[in-house]
C-alpha cells in the first residue's frame, strides 16, 4: 500500500486556517466573558426567568340585609394555538363550536390562519394564539378542556358582574375593561375592594413554559374585602318603579328620587332618570354616556318653595316671628331699609293676609319674602349655610357638587326678596332632600351615610361607619313647629 502525497504548503493553509478559525471564537468567548458578562447575564436572565402576577379577587358589594349588589365571577377566554392542533383532532370541533355558540367556519378559519404579517415590518410570523370566545363561565370551560383538542384552551380571569341590572346602577358604579373602577362604590372604596395583587418569581424552557420545579418568592394574592350598603334592595327596587311609572306618564327629561332616615342619614335607596346597566356601560347606543351621571349629586337647580323651610325656622329660632304672626300677601312692593322693593308673585293666594303657619300651608311667596327680609341678609345667609346649601353634603361618592350660595357681598337688590322662595341660588337633590332632614330629625344636619360596614370573607367586620352629625341648626322646640305646619300642607 502506497502512502497518499501530502502537499506541505496545502496542509499548512489548513491548520492556519483552522487555527484561526479557533483563536476567533475563543477571543470572541473570551470577549463575551469579560466584556459583555454582565449585559448578557441580564439578556438571559430576563428570558428564562419570569415575574407573574397572581390577581387578587375583588370584594362584594351587598346590600343591607346581604342581597348581592355587585361580585366577582371566574370567566375564561378560549383560544387555540393554531400551530398544535392535530389533524385527529379536528372531528372534535363542531362539539366545540357547539359549546361556544361559534359558527364552526370561524373556528376552522382561525386554526387555518398559521401565520400573519407583522403591520409594522410586514415580516410573517407564526400564530401562536387565536381567540375564539371571550368571556365564558367556568363550566364551559371545563366541557370544553374535556374535548381534549390539543393547542385549544383557556386564560382565567376575574369578570365584574352586577346581579341586579340597572338596579342601583348609580351607587355601584361599574369596572371598566382595564380593570378601572370609575364612578360610585366602586370608585370610592376601590382602596377595600380591589384587594392586594400576589406574584411568583419562576423560570421557563425555551418553549417558554413554566418550569415549576423552579418557581420561587411566591406571594399569595389577598382578596379584597366586602362592602356592605346602607341601601335596602326592596327599598330601592321599588323606588326605581316608582321612576319607571313617572316616566310612562310624563316622559321627563330626569328624574331623582332619594329615600333616607333623617336620625341617622342612612341612604336606604337613590335612583335617577335616565340610568343605565353596569353590566353595559360599553354600549353607548343602548346606554349614552351621559346616563352615567348621578344627577342626585350632580345636577344644581333652584330649590323653589322647598326653600322656605330655611328662612321661616331661622326666624322662629331667632324669636322674630310666631305661628300666629301675619303677612301682607296683596302687597306687591314693600319698603325695605328705605327701599321700595317688589315681592314676588303669588297667583293663587286670594286671602290678603296670611299667618305664618298658612304662609307655610299655601306656600306665600310673599309671606315668605317678608320673613325673609324680617331675619336679614346675613341672617338668612347664614342660616341657609347651617341647612347644608352651597357645600358638599359629604357623600361617600364621587362627583358631589356643592351648588351655588353667594355671599352676601355679591347680592343684587333684588335677592333678599328672591332667596326666601328658593330663587337666586342653587341646589342638588341630595342637598335638598338632606336640608329638609333636618326638620325631621329635630334640628340636626347629618352626612349622608351610604356605607354600613365592611366585612372580609369570613364575615369578619373590618371598619363600621357610624352616623355623623354636622351641626345642629335649629332647636328641637323650632324643628317641631315647622314640622307641625308642614303636616299641614
């Protein structure tokens, strides 16, 4: 056997070649072993380990008997990693169409779309996640896992839901697609209910699945806790049937009706015209962004004759006036701190004079005109203050306006004439219904109370809101004779 000739010069080439070939890649690993360490430690790290956030569940909403106001359900959104799914498994999907009320030629359709264009590059990539139902309880859910389709399944996560509809809508207030709450109870004690978010540190493949071997700093989430209402659930239901019936006969353009215990401000139902359900709050067709607003805590108006228990009690309780005290009603101009000012009108009084106790009966505009300008401007001023007007009644939800109540410096000559009958100033519902409270409950001016307790999931009560009075306004003696005339009207 001959031995095979070796050219010196080509055998050279090659190992130099070689060589080189080796020196470069261990100067390039040297290189990325000293120069580049650190940022490429990080590089890897962040692709193999993962943070994940584990949601907490947010807390109920009840009424004040337990009925369910607000909670949290489980829903899951079904997909299907087109990339997985099996050619024997595709017999399967008409039962799967069938579980998700999907047309099956949607189903197929997105199993076929494997790869879609990038909008930015428009480079294709693989499709690794398709949805097909958004939103699905958990007993279909786990009908549809049964099938066993592989690369077909589902992400669970917390679905707000509003068992009672529209019932109540504007106390609730509702949770937006980002998980946002944005008005009434939930906004305002989001701090109680959301609860507190848990994570865990774990490490992934390179097919990016979890490694649970490897999971670490695990921190359980924490649940939010529950929120009981002041509101009675029968209270307000008939409330809003109250609203439906004023509706049908009248057709207004809003309506709030607002029922309460004067002796402690607990709001036992609240309701406005138009509303809208929670559960929709999205479908701005059906449900216009403006039937969001709570008017009750919103909307100012003048309170007109409701007024007039504001500057009769102040008078009372100063000892200017009596019951029996009488008023020029034909006048249609009074002499007033040598000025000769006009009265408001008063079309269906036919007597011309009237005693306190029928100036509040028949509702006088004059009558009331008249102690108006008897108790003074600050007086009347002041006293229109102490009954809650031109402040925050201080409700527990958002979006409170304070109405309007000049100071005395900016009055025309006109207004110590106009504010006795509600004119010349303005008012929320919530405002007014709390200034006539205070005639019921003797005197006193309460804050509304909307929260009765909250409760963690064990029953367990974590806060108790108790009633808070104000001030009080007028004397017990004065809150029983105005409420001796009102029973008269």
């Amino acid at each position: 056997m001959s031995k095979a000739f070796v050219c010196n010069q080509r055998a050279t080439i090659v190992f130099a070649t070689i060589s080189i070939a080796f020196a470069v890649l261990l100067g390039r690993l040297i290189y990325l072993h000293t120069w580049d360490h650190t940022e490429l430690l990080e590089k890897i790290e962040s692709s193999r380990r993962m943070v994940k956030v584990l949601k907490a569940r947010r807390g109920n909403v009840v009424d004040c008997k337990g009925n369910l106001l607000a909670t949290t359900n489980t829903t899951v959104n079904i997909g299907v990693d087109p990339q997985a799914v099996v050619e024997a498994d595709l017999a399967k999907l008409k039962d799967l169409a069938k579980l998700l009320s999907k047309p099956i030629t949607s189903i197929e359709e997105a199993i076929a779309t494997k790869t879609k264009l990038r909008v930015d590059t428009g480079d294709p990539y693989l499709v690794r996640w398709a949805p097909l139902a958004k939103d699905i309880d958990q007993e279909t859910a786990d009908l549809v896992n049964a099938l066993k389709i592989k690369g077909v399944y589902g992400n669970s996560q917390f679905s707000r839901t509003y068992p009672g509809g529209e019932l109540a809508a504007h106390i609730l207030g509702f949770i937006n697609k980002e998980s946002t709450p944005v008005i009434g109870i939930e906004s305002s004690l989001d701090y109680y209910l959301r609860g507190q978010d848990g994570w865990f540190v774990t490490e992934r493949d390179g097919r990016r699945r979890e490694l649970a071997q490897h999971r670490e700093r695990e921190v359980l989430p924490t649940d939010g806790l529950n929120v009981q209402l002041c509101i009675d659930q029968m209270v307000q239901h008939i409330v809003e049937g109250e609203i439906e019936r004023l509706v049908d006969q009248y057709n207004p353009e809003s309506i709030s009706i607002i029922v309460s215990k004067p002796t402690n401000g607990a709001i036992l139902a609240l309701a406005n015209y138009p509303t809208y359900n929670p559960n929709e709050y999205y479908n701005i067709s059906k449900y216009p962004i403006g039937n969001q607003r709570n008017r009750a805590l919103t909307d100012a108006f003048e309170p007109g004759s409701t007024f007039k228990i504001v500057p009769i009690a102040g008078a009372l309780e100063e000892g200017i006036v009596n019951i029996e005290h009488e008023f020029a009603t034909n006048l249609s101009s009074v002499s007033y701190k040598g000025r000769n000012l006009g009265l408001p009108k008063d079309n269906h009084i036919k007597l011309d004079r009237l005693n306190l106790h029928n100036v509040i009966v028949k509702s006088s505009n004059r009558g009331s005109a008249q102690v108006g300008m008897l108790l003074g401007e600050q007086k009347l001023h002041d006293y229109a203050s102490a009954f809650g007007y031109g402040s925050k009644t201080g409700c527990d939800l958002t979006g409170e306006s304070t109405g309007i109540l000049h100071s005395v410096d900016n009055w025309d000559r006109l207004t110590i004439t106009r504010l006795p009958i509600g004119h010349a100033l303005s008012a929320t519902p919530l405002q007014v219904h709390f200034a006539m409270s205070v005639i019921a409950n003797n005197g006193v001016l309460m804050e509304p109370l909307i929260v009765e307790r909250i409760f963690d999931s064990h029953g367990n009560e974590v806060v108790r809101f108790s009633p808070c009075p104000k001030h009080r306004v007028i004397s017990t003696k004065t809150a029983e004779k105005v409420i001796a005339m009102l029973t008269d009207v």
